[in-house]
C-alpha cells in the first residue's frame, strides 16, 4: 500500500486503492475512538480481533443472502473490498431499548422492541450524524424512497441473521450500526465493518457488555478483553485456518 493511493482515512481504518479499479484495501487500524473522535486512544490488537470478526460476520451474512463488500480477508488487518459509492446514511437496528435512545426518547431501559426498531441517522460529524425521516433524507438527496425501504428490508435482514449467529454462542444482540453503498451497477451493498466497534453485545447469563461501549464509559482495560470473547466465541480454528490466520 503507498500512501498516494490513501482514499480516505476513518476513525479507525484506512481505504486505499486496490490493484483493480473497482475494489479497495481496508487497513484496520488499533484506533478506538468516541464522542465523534473527541476522546482517542489505541487499543492493542484491536484491529486484529475486528478484521477478522468482520471477515467472519460478513461471511455468514453472505450465507444469509445479503451482499457485503467483503472479497477477501488478505491477512489480518488488511482486508480486500468493493469499492462503493457510499451511501451518507447509518442504519441502526435496536432490538432492546438502551443508550442514545432511552436519552432522546421516553422508552425504559432493557425494554424489547417487537418488531425492531430501524433509526436512520445522517452520516457527518459536522452535523453530529442527525437522526433522519425519509423526507429530510430525499430532500437532501441522499437516496430515493425506494432505496430507503430497501436500506430497511436490508437492515432487517441482517438483523435476524446476527441475532440467530449471536445467540448461538450466548451472546444478546442488543442493537448495531450498518452503512451500504452502491457498486458499479447501482446495486445496494452492505460495507463497511461490523464488529464490538460497530455493536451492542451482551452476554446472555450475565449481561456483562462486550462491546464499544465500555470504552464510552471509560472502562478501557476491560475491552479488548470483551473483544476477545466475541472472537473466541465467534471465531473456529477452522475458521482462523480459513481467513490465512496462523
């Protein structure tokens, strides 16, 4: 990778240009951040854990019937991927009520949403990622009505394959954060990460958090020790052996 080839830089990766026109490498990095990058710290081996947890987790959504814009895990924290035309949108599915939104809105703690609950939020932190309707999101010509009820019907999808893969090895998948972009042909495609970064992880005896979350709440020997049991959990020696991971 050369550093004239760097596309773009994020909290915690960097895209560069792949050897094909229409794919990219994604360098996961150690970098944990929050409060919209306020507060950054590096977190040895997290890069490691979640580039091969996303590799993993794509791969059972793409078993599921979603496309994700995962082509290969290169080697740990290097991954190859389509190049998309992102999508400025997250996409956050809650199956629990907790967090951001038991702030914002008068739901209790630990509260279940049947169905889920979708939230779609504009992706810029100049703006502080606003939460959006589908007005405000066609007005800003960000996607088409269409694309936001298939930015749904995706999201749903993935969640119903997440909440079964996590469950199977006790874990509660409480909530996560998804973004999509459109290939060379127009199509939707999940991309981006998902990983403890990008989820809201419990265990499912306990409750204890295994996720992101203990960073925001300033419990940072604690995470990448979480981290590490979602990938113990999640993560075979065969699977290891599968992603070229000695």
């Amino acid at each position: 990778m050369n550093s004239e080839k760097l596309l773009y830089e994020g909290k915690a990766k960097s895209v560069f240009q792949g050897e094909k026109d229409d794919e990219v490498i994604i360098k996961f990095r150690d970098d944990m951040t929050a409060g919209d990058g306020a507060r950054k710290e590096s977190m040895g081996q997290k890069g490691y854990l979640n580039s091969i947890l996303c590799a993993k987790i794509f791969e059972i959504i793409e078993e599921g019937g979603v496309k994700t814009q995962l082509i290969e895990l290169n080697e740990p924290c290097v991954m190859t991927a389509m190049k998309l035309d992102v999508i400025p949108i997250e996409v956050i599915v809650r199956n629990i009520a907790t967090g951001s939104i038991i702030r914002k809105f008068p739901f209790e703690d630990k509260t279940p949403f049947n169905p889920p609950l979708v939230q779609m939020d504009f992706k810029d932190d100049e703006f502080h990622d606003p939460m959006l309707n589908d007005d405000i999101a066609k007005a800003l010509g960000i996607a088409t009505q269409e694309e936001l009820d298939k930015l749904r019907e995706l999201a749903l999808k993935v969640n119903e394959i997440m909440k079964k893969m996590f469950k199977d090895i006790g874990i509660i998948l409480v909530d996560f954060k998804i973004e999509f972009g459109k290939d060379k042909d127009g199509n939707i495609i999940l991309g981006d990460e998902i990983s403890p970064d990008s989820c809201r992880l419990w265990d499912s005896e306990t409750l204890d958090m295994l996720d992101k979350e203990l960073f925001r709440q300033g419990k940072d020997d604690e995470v990448i020790d979480a981290y590490e049991e979602v990938f113990n959990r999640l993560v075979s020696d065969e699977d290891k052996a599968k992603f070229s991971i000695q």
